[in-house]
C-alpha cells in the first residue's frame, strides 16, 4: 500500500523569500506524483505533475518540484513567494498499473506574510 | 465554464436526520469523486464511479450512499447524520483516471457540513 507524509503541517514565510515544501512517498511499485493546491474557500486544482522522464517538473507560477526515487521525495520549491502563494498544497501519489489509485497527503499550510 | 457545481454551500444538521449533497458537472467527465476534508487530516475518499451506473467504495463510505444515474450528476446521501460526519465535502471528476496523470481532477467548492 502506497503513503504520503508531508512534513510540515505548516510553513510561514515572508515575502519573496524561498520555501520548499517537504512530501515523502512509500510504494513498492513505480509511482505518479501530484502536487495541488487549494486557495482559501476553494477547491484544489493540479500545480504539477510527474509521470516520467525529466525528474525536475516545473507549474506555471514559478513552483518546481523534483523526484528523487532514491530518496523517495517530492519536495515542492519556489524561489521567492508572493502573498498570493498564501494557500494549502498537498502531495498526491497514484500506484502505476495498480488501478492508479491516488492517495493524497494531509497538506502544508503555506501563509506568505508581508 | 460551470466546471463542477456542489449545493449547497452550508448545512446543518441535527443528528440522525438525512440531506443529500448535490454535485453536477458540465465537463462530459466520466469519472466522478467524493471526498471529504477535516483539518490536519488531508482529503479521503468517500465513493467514486467511473461512468454512468457505476459506482465504488473509497477509503471511508460507512454512512454514506451515492448513485449515478447520469454523467453530469453524482449525488452523495447521508441518511443518519452523526457528529463524526461533521466535514467539509468535495466533489471533483476528471476524464480519465485522476491517478493515470491524463486527466486532472477538477474540484467543486465544497459543502462545509456541521452535524450537532
């Protein structure tokens, strides 16, 4: 059976100053990872994604998230936040070929304060 | 572009009363999902279905009921509230299987539910 563990349930940060944050995986098969992203009163909607090749995938707005199988992360990373990152994020992982089934994190609570 | 439209917003409910959370979709999406939110706890699943006529067991259905009758509409049922269903509910559907990458799960609003 496949986990996420997002280590920070929680993560202030000012303005413009970089934030990474953390999601580690178990799985005994190959994996998909996800990243999405709730703002306040929302639904959540995809950031990111990985299937395969490049392990360094990259959203719209300036996120990036890289695989690291060996380690088993995902870790989610922004050079320098905006209040309007202010948002709930939560890593997601799917099993390849076992249904695919998508088990999600319990999110990080980013606030990005003046 | 409507997306996915979950009614209503707000409830309350009694304990051991029924409701009936609404969810449409204008998106010609097969698959359809319910989940349910409570803080610290991330989202779990409650029941899905992959097309009209079918539906599955998620990670957490006890309590709860559904039925797909159409593509567009995926109605979830409590029929005893309890306080442990006290949540905030989501509704999303994608194309294909979320999990495959193919298709993006596309997420409602939410019900904010409060049983006492």
């Amino acid at each position: 059976a496949q986990s996420v563990t997002q280590l920070d349930s929680q993560v202030p940060v000012f303005e413009e100053a970089p934030v990474e944050l953390r999601c580690n995986y178990s799985s005994s098969v190959s994996v998909y990872l996800f990243w999405y992203v709730q703002y306040p009163n929302q639904g959540l909607q995809l950031l990111l994604k990985y299937l395969s090749g490049s392990t360094l995938v990259e959203s719209i707005n300036g996120f990036e998230a890289e695989f690291n199988k060996s380690q088993t992360s995902f870790h989610l990373r922004k050079p320098s936040v905006h209040i309007s990152d202010t948002a709930e994020y939560f890593c997601a992982v799917s099993d390849v070929g076992s249904n695919y089934k998508l088990t999600f994190g319990k999110g990080t609570l980013l606030t990005v304060n003046p | 572009n409507a997306g996915v439209t979950q009614t209503p917003k707000f409830r309350i409910l009694k304990i051991g009363q029924s409701m009936t959370l609404q969810c449409t979709q204008d998106m010609n999406h097969n698959y359809m999902y319910w989940y349910r939110q409570d803080p610290g706890m991330g989202l779990k699943l409650i029941y899905y279905s992959v097309g009209a006529g079918i539906t599955d067991k998620g990670e957490v259905p006890n309590g709860y009921n559904v039925s797909r009758s159409t593509t567009e509409d995926f109605p979830l049922r409590l029929e005893l509230a309890a306080p442990s269903q006290t949540s905030v509910y989501f509704c999303a559907s994608s194309g294909k299987n979320s999990g495959t990458g193919e298709s993006p799960l596309h997420f409602g609003n939410g019900t904010r539910l409060t049983v006492t």
